[in-house]
C-alpha cells in the first residue's frame, strides 16, 4: 500500500507515470497541479477513476483551483486528513 502524492498536471510525464505505477489497495493525493486532473468530465478524471487507487484532493488547493466541490468518489481531505494519511499509510511517493 502507497500514498502517492500527485502535484503534477495532468499533462505531465510525473501525472502519467503515477498512474501507470499506482494500484488498487493504494492511495493518490492530488494536491497543487494535480487538482486540475478533478475537473468533472476531464479525459484525466476518467483516467484517475479507471486505475483502481483510492481517490483523495486536498480541499484548500481544490478550492483555489476551481475544482471544488469534489466529483463523486474522489475524498476531499484537510491538511489534517493529509496527516492522518502519511501516519497511515507508511510507504510514500510523491510525484511532481
């Protein structure tokens, strides 16, 4: 089980490297760039959606970014929320 931390564009080589190595049973973080990839109907969400990993945002980087609220099945957590997953979840990745 991993926690990837994704603060990468959906365009980018990190965005699709991510995806290409998360699986089920991990979890991905979007934060910084990678909130654009939560846009409702975006090629990147349905991406996101089809790998399997349990789906996270980070709520303040959402809400600046226009992403918010959330599409279903994606979990909004606060900087709080993103503590309890790192103390959870010991093996990380972050991918910028």
């Amino acid at each position: 089980m991993i926690l990837h931390t994704l603060n990468a564009n959906p365009a980018s080589e990190a965005f699709s490297d991510c995806l290409r190595i998360a699986r089920e049973g991990d979890t991905i973080l979007l934060l910084g760039a990678g909130v654009y990839a939560a846009r409702t109907a975006s090629p990147a969400l349905l991406t996101l959606q089809a790998n399997g990993a349990r789906l996270c945002i980070l709520e303040p980087d959402a809400r600046l970014a226009g992403a918010w609220p959330p599409p279903e099945g994606i979990t909004p957590v606060d900087m709080t929320g993103w503590v309890q997953l790192s103390e959870r979840i010991a093996q990380q990745q972050a991918w910028y």
